[in-house]
C-alpha cells in the first residue's frame, strides 16, 4: 500500500466556492481526515463521503457500510450535503469573508485540527437550520410586531404621588397612601381602564384588523355586550311594581357631598355615575360597576371649589360632563384618559351661570340652561359653541323629542315653547293648563307623551299629538306631589313615569303608563328616602337609583324588566 501523504499547503484551493456552513458545532471524527490518490498518483477528484463522515477509498454504493445512525428527519435535509460542508471547514478553514475564525497548522502526520471562535454571530443557530429556508420545518415565521406611533418617555417616570401632589394646595397630608405611592401613574390608569371597561377594546389592540362597516344593530350588539339580556318587556301590571332594594350605588364610597345632585346610568357599560357637592364648597363625581351586590367603586374625580349641580354621560358613554350653577365654565371628563377638560360656556360680557344641561338623544348637541334667559348650543363631539338662543322668559327646564329634532323648554309664566333644532327657531307656544311657574318637563321616549311639572306640584301629561294646538287639553292631570316639582323622567320603554320633589322627604311617585295610575307599593312605606334630589332608569329599565341630601344614591331592581 502506497504511502499516503497529507495534503500540503500548496495543494489547497485559492478560494473555495462560497457556502453558509451554519454549524454550532464542528465535530470531530475519531479517524484522521485524509486525502487518498489515485492509482495514477493523481489527487483524487471527488470526495466520496460515508454516513460516518470520514474520507475513504473509492467505493462502489454495495460496498458501503450502514451506519447506525439515521438520517435527520428534517424537510429539504441533505446529510451528503452536511458531511460535505464539515469536511470542507476542517481541510480548508475559513477565508477573509467567511462567518467563522478557522486557524489550523499542518504539521508531520498529524490530522488538522480546526479551531471555532467562541465568539462567532452564529453560534446560537441549531444545528443545520437555515434562517433563509423557508422550507425547513424548524424556521419559525414570526410576524413583526406593531409599536406605538408615538411615545412620551416621560410617562415612565411619573408616579401616582407625583400626581396627586400636584393637586395640593391645603390638603396636604389627607389624601392617604397615595400622596408617597411609588407606583407608576401608568399602570395605574391602566388598571382603572380595565376596572371600566372589562378588557382592552378591539380598537386599541396593536395587531386589531379593520372590519367592514357593519349596520347600527351589530354595532349596538357589540357595544352592550355586558348587558344581562336585550328581552323586551310586556304587559307591565298595573298599580303594583315589584322591585327589590339593593345596596346603594355609592355604598363603597359616600364621598360625593351631602346632596347627590347626579345619578346616571352609562348608555354601553354597565357603569353608573354619582355626583354631588357639600355645602357649595367641592363636588365629587364617582364612578361604580353596577351590579346590585358589590357596586364596586371604579373612579372617583374631585373637583375643588366647584359644587357639581348636573352630571350626565356623553354619547358613547366614555365622558361625561359636570356643571355647576356657581360658575359660567363645565368640565368633560374623558374616562379613557383620566383627564378633564374645563370649557368656557361663554366669551361675552356679563355674568352668566350655568343652571343644567342637556344632551340631545343622538348624542350631536349640549345644550346649556343659562341665566338670563339664555341656552347655549354646543356641538358634543368638537365642544364649541355652535349658537345662542334667547328666550322671551326665564326657562327652568328643557327637554328633546326622540330623535332630537325639536326641543322642549318650560318656565316663568307657565308657557311652553317648541324650538326646531334645524332652524335653531320657536316655531309654537303653548300655556301649560293651570300652571303658574314651570319646573321641570320631559319627553317620553316613544314619542307620545309630554309630561309638565309646576311650582305647585301638578304635573301635567300631554299627548304629543296635540301639543301643536294654541290650548291643549292635558290627559291627565297628576296632582299627589304638594310641593314643586324638581325632577321628571321617563324610563326607556316608556311604561313608567317618575316624579319627585326635593322639598318633602319621599316626595316621589311612579305613574303607570297607558294607564297612568300610580304604584301603590312605591315608595315603600318602611323606607325614608329622605329629600330625593334626581331619579334615573338604566338603559333597559332593571335598576331605578335616587339621589337624596342624605349624600346616598339608593338603587332598586325592577324584577319586571330582565336586563340592566
């Protein structure tokens, strides 16, 4: 047997023809590499490689031996291909451009040894995976994550105690654990997101996809989906309404004031709001997961020196907006942001306070109950004014058909005036039948009644269809309340009139409508109510809540309608 001989420096390639050779680990074979020539004393022109990965004589297929180890069951694996690449870094090492650090010395009979650098890019790589092959199996396609267009990375360094602080002025040292909280102000409004709205909304996820306009009904599915059920109610009994006392709506809190002047019910969540201030010196606005049993508090904004009068929710139900009858500015807060915003009601000369406001049922229009025979006209989404209207008389009250189109106001004098919201004009006047001074008026919401409260404490019912007459006759004539009338409202279907007055503990009546007769078992007789301040439905009608001056907004379930 001829004398093999290792292959010398002068034997090797100038350049070897460009590979990926992704290996994490460069095995080594027991038998030395060589090179075996030819009969002809020729180098040998082809490698033939067996399954063990060492170089041997020229062998026909049936002379080669079946190893035991298998194949690498991998998708497009060639393991000729591998041995190939393995055998070529161990006899050639590698150039200026390859990957890895290959430095080896040929000397006697000794074997080449090949030496990786342990700081090789590619040596977390697994074993012959291609990062480029799409058809190896164990290449994992990941999808680029979304980022935010814009972040503040100041956001990271405010803590809650930096914003409560800032609100100090001689409060300092009442406000608990939160005045020296190192929590983030981030995740605290996070967290008080999640409390409100259950979960992140389709609309904030980074990777949401944008869906095709859908109709109004899905979008109404979709936005109410915490509601208990979407039954409608029939056949409501007359003279007996069975209801349940529940826990107060603010019994986890009663940090609202002395008078609750504000309870209402968020039109998409299952959220109510309680409002209300303490001897004209602050006002205090809470928001509660309504439930009946719990009423967990969710958030609570206090707004000092400003004595909150009037609260409601926004279309959409994530702001809602809170007047004082002390000042000419309101305030919307934004639920989303935790943020308020202080809007000026008015740019003219003057003093102008704010008496109530209004939203209309499509959600476009505020309009604000002024002194001085005013009403402004606000646009809800961009909160500019739009307009101001002039009445010929001091109004108290002001209400809007169902569709927003025509609004309703009553006061001095006892006429009632209908404007159309198109033209921004009175268009008809009418006088409310034996009344002196209105105080209060609402628009049933199926369209067909008009109910009148006056300073006498009658209440007069009218049939929409007849209101456009100089005199109408009232169907009803509602006289059990012996003071003036302060707050009139109709539940959502349409079934139920309440009327209360704040100057008489448990001044309040439920009327029965078509029939319009009373509820006999309400109020209870075993409950004082107190002075009930404002009544309010939940959007289907199962909870009826009652703000008094006792600071408590009482809550009840109406066992009749099925869902919240």
């Amino acid at each position: 047997m001829k004398k093999k001989q290792l292959l010398s420096s002068k034997n090797v390639p100038e350049k070897f023809p460009k590979k990926k050779l992704l290996s994490t680990k460069l095995k080594k074979n027991k038998n030395s590499t060589k090179l075996i020539k030819n009969k002809n004393n020729a180098k040998s022109s082809k490698f033939i490689i067996d399954r063990d990965g060492s170089i041997s004589e020229h062998k026909t297929p049936s002379q080669y031996k079946v190893s035991k180890r298998s194949a690498k069951d991998v998708l497009g694996h060639d393991s000729v291909l591998e041995k190939e690449r393995e055998l070529a870094t161990d006899l050639f090492g590698g150039d200026a451009e390859s990957p890895f650090n290959i430095t080896g010395e040929i000397s006697g009979d000794d074997p080449p040894t090949a030496q990786v650098s342990t700081e090789s890019p590619l040596e977390e790589v697994p074993q012959s995976i291609i990062p480029d092959d799409p058809y190896d199996v164990h290449h994992q396609v990941t999808k680029p994550s979304r980022k935010p267009v814009w972040v503040d990375e100041d956001d990271e360094n405010i803590k809650v105690k930096d914003v409560v602080t800032s609100h100090m002025k001689k409060a300092e040292g009442k406000r608990g654990i939160t005045e020296s909280s190192e929590q983030k102000y981030e995740l605290t409004l996070q967290r008080m997101f999640k409390h409100v709205f259950s979960s992140t909304p389709e609309w904030a996820e980074l990777d949401h996809k944008v869906k095709k306009e859908s109709d109004d009904e899905d979008e109404m599915i979709r936005s109410t989906a915490n509601y208990l059920s979407e039954e409608p109610s029939v056949n409501l009994p007359k003279t007996r309404l069975e209801f349940k006392k529940l826990h107060s709506l603010n019994h986890t809190s009663y940090s609202e004031g002395a008078i609750i002047k504000a309870v209402e019910f968020n039109p998409a969540f299952q959220v109510g709001l309680v409002a209300g201030s303490s001897n004209n010196r602050f006002g205090a606005a809470t928001l509660f997961q309504v439930d009946g049993e719990y009423n967990h508090k969710i958030q609570s904004v206090k707004f000092p020196q400003y004595p909150i009068k009037c609260a409601k929710f926004l279309k959409g139900g994530r702001r809602y907006i809170t007047g004082s009858n002390l000042y000419g500015y309101f305030y919307v807060y934004d639920m989303e942001a935790a943020r308020e915003t202080k809007i000026p009601s008015v740019k003219s000369k003057g003093h102008h306070y704010i008496k109530n406001f209004y939203v209309s049922p499509d959600g476009k229009l505020i309009v604000l109950l002024m002194t001085k025979r005013l009403l402004h006209i606000f646009d809800a989404n961009a909160l500019s004014l739009i307009e101001t209207l002039h009445s010929p008389e001091e109004i108290e009250a002001v209400a809007f058909n169902n569709d927003g189109s025509r609004m309703y106001t009553h006061g001095s004098g006892g006429d009632v005036l209908v404007w159309d919201m198109t033209s921004r004009l009175c268009i008809h006047k009418f006088y409310d039948d034996g009344c002196v001074d209105g105080t209060s008026i609402t628009v049933s919401p199926n369209n067909r009644y008009l109910a009148c409260g006056s300073s006498s404490g009658i209440v007069n019912v009218y049939e929409m269809a007849s209101v456009s007459n100089r005199t109408p006759s009232p169907v009803k004539v509602l006289d059990k309340l012996l003071t003036k009338v302060t707050d009139l409202t109709f539940n959502p279907s349409s079934e139920i009139l309440a009327m209360t007055s704040a100057y008489m503990d448990k001044a309040v009546k439920l009327v029965h409508l078509p029939s319009l007769t009373y509820f006999t078992d309400f109020p209870p007789f075993e409950d004082n109510l107190h002075k009930v301040q404002v009544l309010n439905f939940s959007p289907k009608s199962g909870f009826l809540a009652a703000g008094n001056n006792r600071g408590n907004a009482l809550l009840y379930r109406l066992k009749h309608f099925s869902s919240y």
